[in-house]
C-alpha cells in the first residue's frame, strides 16, 4: 500500500510543482516538479504509514 500512496502522492506533487514552475520556463517547471514529486512521494509514504495499519 506504501508504494501506491507513494505513486499517487508522486503524480501530484509533480503536477504540482510543474504548475507552479510553468510560467517562468521549461527547466524552472521541470526542476520544481521534481522537488514536488520529491515531496509526494515523501507525503504518499507516510500518510500510508499512519492511517493504513
């Protein structure tokens, strides 16, 4: 269950990032989505780790 919270959280911290990166460019976006899949792979792992026992 881990590594699927871990998928979603990763697409949309992605998505995310590349959102908000967007406007200033290509690389900017590219950059900022990677800290934010980063951040919801992160995220995806613990909220599995704390609510699906």
């Amino acid at each position: 269950m881990g590594k699927l919270f871990a998928f979603i959280g990763s697409t949309i911290g992605g998505y995310i990032g590349w959102y908000i990166g967007a406007p200033v460019g290509f690389t900017t976006a590219f950059i900022v989505s990677m800290v934010g899949t980063g951040i919801g792979m992160y995220y995806g792992r613990v909220v599995a780790k704390n609510y699906i026992q």
